[in-house]
C-alpha cells in the first residue's frame, strides 16, 4: 500500500500537481463507483421502453450484448491511456496530452456538460420511478413543480454526502455494487418464477413495433425493422455509460495505473452480464410481447404490476430506488471531479480559483461538488419547462449530452490513435493492450461513435443535430475569440519544474509526506 501510495504521488508530480484529494479508494472502490453511475437499475428499468416499443424482445436478447460490446470498446481503449495518465479529470488531460490545447478544452467541455446534464437525468428518471412505484402513497403527481422538487432533495442529500469525503461516498458506492448485483439476480429469480411460460424464443424474435399504439410515445415515426433494432440499443448504450467515473477519481485511488482500467473495464463486463439476465427474464415474464409495446415507457411497471406478488414487488421497488439514489451519488462524484481538474488549470473563466480549491478538512472539492449539483438541478428545471417543436426540450438535451459524453470519449481515443508510440505517448501504462489491439479498439470506437450519433439523432430527438452542430460552431467561436489567448492548459515541461516547490507547500498543508 505505501509503495503504491508513493509511486502514485511520484506520477501525479510528474504531471505537474499536488496531492490535494485524499487517496484512500482501493480497487473495489474504484470499479462500484463506475458500476454505481452505470447502474443497471436507474437507466436499464427507466430506458426500458427504448427497446420493448422498437425491436420487442430482440432488443433484449440480442440488442443488450450489441450495445454492451460497443461500450465495451470505448471502455478498453479509454482505460489503456488511463493506465499511462491516472489524473482525476482524465478525459480533459487525455485530449490536452494526447492533442493539443484547443482539444483538450473540447474534451472537457463535451465531458463536463454531459456529466453535468446526465446527473440531471438520472435523479429525473429516479423521480419517475419513485412516482411509478409509491407516487399515489405519498401524494405525487408529475408536475413541474413537483419533478424539480423531488430532484433538488435528492440531489442536495447526494452533494452533503459528497461534501463530507470519499471516505463516506466510497463506503455508499461500495454497498451500491453489491446492492445492484444482489437486486439483479433477485430480479432475475423473481421474474422467472413469476412467468407464466418460458418462451425464451422473444429473446431472438424480431418486431418493429415503432409508430403503433402506445409505442408511438416512444418512437412516434414508423421506420424500417433494421432501425427499430438500432434505435433499440440506445437502451444499452445510453445505460452501460458512466465507467469514465474511474478516471475521474484517479487521484483518490491506490495503485491508479492499475486499478482505474480494471474498474473501467470490470463495471461494463458486470454490468453487462447482469443486466442481460435481469432484463432477459422480464422479457420471459410478461405475458404479450405486443401488449408489453403497447405500455410505451411504463413497461416496467406493468410487467410488475401483471405477474409479480405485490409485497415482494414493493421490496423489490425499495431496493431499486436505493440503488437509483446511488447512482446519482457516484455521478455528483464524477461531474465534481471532473468540474476541479478542469478548473485546477483555469478552465472555467473567472471561477476557476474558487471551483480548484479542496477542503482541508474533508479533502474534496466543495466548491465544484455544489456547484455541478445546482446546475444539474437548474438543467431539470429549465429543460422542463420548455418544448421543442412538440418535444420536451429535456428530452432532446439528454439525447445530446450523451451524444456529447461519448464524443468526449472518442476525441481522445482517435487523438491516441495517432499518437502512440511516439513523443506524445511514448510508453505504456502497467495495464497493457499493445499497441496493435488498441489501434483495432480505437478504429472500433470512432465507428461505434458514428452510429450513436446517427441514432440518436432520429425522431423525437432530431433536434439533436441541430443542438450538437450548434455547440461546436458556438465552441470553435469562443475558442477564436477569446480561450485561445487564455487559457493555457495542463502544466508542460519547464512549467512543471517550477511547480515542484509549490506543490510540496501546497502537500504539506493537507498533511502529506
């Protein structure tokens, strides 16, 4: 433990910055706080209809690993350069190191607005859920004031907990990953045991129920049975996200180089397996494939409501919004962290100094964890107050921050492609693909990326395009104007020399040797 508390100090040094963040996460540690924001639980109930109102049970049987595989890809190649980079702010270093000033910036932004946006969804689908499940109980209905509400409690009650150290946080994500596998084979036995029949044969067989009844709420354009299968893996991809939580809490993890690929990697395998066979008896559990379409986004419910004991399913219910108030915990984690790296080098005009500072007394950025908090709330609030040509202007940002999310991903993994080896990278990381299986990995995740984009951009969230092309040409601008004399990114040879007395300062007031 101490030899790897020193060699992880030495590389953060290397890197130009003090240990402020308190480095007490082990491996464990590390791999359920990605498996906690990933969280089959929270987007693979609340996404559900994505896949039963497109492809019906295929979407599941065989949609589900296609999308667990495409993460998969993204997960292998970002945890080989977080092998070779552990910093807290990963993605932000990777796309400065790897590329240059202005794709650092890009990186960050990208990674910090769908960070931010996507903790907003998550504590929104848990207030669907817990309407869903116990909203007539306590009097809920969905209304604005009532949705913004729920979100800002939970998401206060998951920033206190942030506030107070990892210690606590990584104590709660710990219990989350053992309380998400256990929920999950216990749904998988509940569902089993509560169906009528087991006709396995809906886990391979092909609908397009897209523009029909009740489905139309979901996907309200009939289009072709090869996009209705496409559309169907938004489920696995927009759930199996969230392992770059690893990277982000690179400095508060032993043995970084090693443990914060294992967990990338470890939380989108387990998550995989386990939201395969949770998902795969719920669609052997319901009685018609055709009316389980029908039930659009309540399809969850429904199934329970059909076929499962109701005492058992309000344990069940309890288990999973536990579980789902987690997994907006781990996020306030990994937006916070990602919101202090890059403040730590100036990113955010005018607050930076304020958003880097750590608290001595808890070692966590209080700043940043507040801060990424209210604007997740904020998010909610004005999103659903607003409507798109018909849409909800919330739902088409989400469709975008996620598009975002994975392109914060893909933009340093294509940057790696052409760097490794050379003087930008020069040498691997303890946790070791090789250079040719990265290379096939990172081909592999810009053509994922390409897909994504494409399908997450159909109807009703065709806004999307406009939305994403809109931010970059808003970026580039901003970039021209007026952050490219600014901003000067992460601290680079001489500037990292200078920094060394500083840094031992700054240590020493933390306590640190």
């Amino acid at each position: 433990m101490a030899q790897h508390m020193t060699e992880d100090k030495k590389i953060l040094h290397d890197m130009g910055y003090a240990q402020e963040l308190a480095r007490t996460m082990g491996k464990f540690s590390n791999f359920a706080i990605s498996f906690s924001i990933i969280c089959i639980l929270s987007g693979g109930i609340n996404s559900l209809g994505q896949a039963t109102s497109g492809a019906g049970g295929a979407a599941i049987g065989i949609g589900w690993p296609v999308g667990v595989i495409i993460s998969g890809v993204f997960a292998l190649a970002l945890a080989q350069i977080s092998s070779a980079y552990p910093t807290a702010g990963g993605l932000y270093h990777w796309g400065s190191i790897l590329g240059n000033r202005f794709t650092g910036w890009l990186s960050a932004w990208l990674n910090l607005l769908g960070l931010v946006t996507v903790l907003g969804a998550i504590n929104v689908g848990t207030f669907y859920f817990f309407f869903g499940a116990f909203g007539s109980v306590f009097g809920i209905e969905d209304t604005l004031t009532h949705r913004v509400l729920f979100v800002a409690v939970i998401t206060g009650l998951q920033a206190v907990i942030n506030h107070f150290g990892i210690r606590l946080t990584a104590k709660l994500t710990d219990f989350s990953g053992y309380l998400i596998l256990g929920t999950a084979v216990l749904l998988t036995v509940v569902f089993l045991a509560s169906a009528n029949s087991f006709e396995i044969s809906r886990l391979w067989t092909f609908h397009n129920y897209t523009g029909t009844e009740g489905a139309s709420g979901v996907w309200p354009l009939a289009v072709s049975g090869l996009m209705a299968f496409l559309l169907g893996l938004l489920l696995p991809i927009y759930t199996i996200t969230g392992y770059d939580a690893s990277a982000h809490t690179s400095e508060e993890t032993t043995d970084a180089a090693r443990s914060v690929p294992a967990g990338m990697v470890s939380s989108v395998l387990w998550s995989g397996l386990f939201g395969w066979l949770f998902l795969s008896a719920f669609i052997i559990m319901i009685p018609s494939m055709d009316e389980a379409a029908k039930q659009g986004w309540n399809v969850f419910f429904w199934g329970m409501d059909q076929q499962v004991n109701p005492v058992l399913k309000n344990i069940l219910y309890i288990l999973i919004f536990v579980a789902q108030f987690l997994c907006g915990l781990a996020t306030v984690t990994s937006a916070s962290r990602m919101l202090y790296a890059f403040s730590r080098d100036g990113g955010i005009p005018g607050a930076s100094k304020a958003l880097a500072t750590v608290s001595v007394k808890h070692r966590t950025p209080v700043a940043a964890i507040w801060t990424s908090s209210i604007l997740a709330v904020l998010f909610v609030w004005l999103t659903s107050a607003i409507t798109i040509a018909g849409t909800p202007a919330y739902s088409i940002v989400v469709s975008c921050t996620v598009i975002f999310l994975f392109l914060s991903f893909a933009l340093p993994i294509a940057l790696g492609f052409l760097t490794i080896g050379g003087p930008k990278w020069p040498k691997m990381g303890p946790w070791n693909l090789g250079i040719g299986t990265y290379k096939l990995v990172a081909i592999l995740s810009v053509l994922a990326m390409i897909l994504i984009f494409v399908i997450g951009i159909q109807p009703p969230n065709d806004w999307a395009l406009v939305i994403t092309v809109g931010f970059f040409l808003l970026s580039l601008a901003i970039w021209v104007l007026f952050e490219n004399k600014r901003f000067r990114g992460p601290p680079i040879g001489e500037e990292i020399k200078r920094r060394q007395a500083e840094i031992a300062k700054t240590e020493a007031k933390f306590g640190e040797r």
